[in-house]
C-alpha cells in the first residue's frame, strides 16, 4: 500500500470537498445517533417511524457527502 493520493479519473489527485470537515464530522454524529434513535424507535415503538427516522438520516448523511473510510484516514 502506498501513501501517495487517490488517482482520479480525470488525473488529478487532490480533492476539496464542498463541506469543511468540522461540518461533516457534525453531520456524521447526528445522523449516526439519529440512526440509533431510528433503531429504538423500530424496537421498542413503531417500526415505521423507526425506518422513516433511520432512513432519514441515512438521507441527510449523502446528502452532505458524509462517508467514513478508516482507508482515508492514513494520510492524515
């Protein structure tokens, strides 16, 4: 394995994500715990509202670009 950035398809090897990475690590939490929540509410309350909450934040995290990759996380 080596340290050198990912290759992108058009040749480039930097990337700036849209997010500042303090936003994205807000957004990740959240949406993890409201995850859990979702979990609970699926559980112990209606399977429903658990899957509309779970769902919801699975949303919420795409949306903001939110992926944790331990792969990515050598470089820093």
């Amino acid at each position: 394995m080596t340290n050198e950035p990912p290759q992108h398809s058009d040749g480039t090897t930097t990337y700036t994500p849209v997010f500042d990475e303090r936003v994205r690590t807000i957004i990740y939490i959240v949406t993890l715990v409201a995850g859990i929540v979702g979990l609970g509410v699926s559980a112990f309350g209606d399977p429903q509202v658990g899957a509309y909450i779970s769902s919801a934040a699975g949303v919420i995290a795409a949306a903001f670009g939110v992926a944790y990759n331990p792969m990515r996380l050598g470089g820093k």
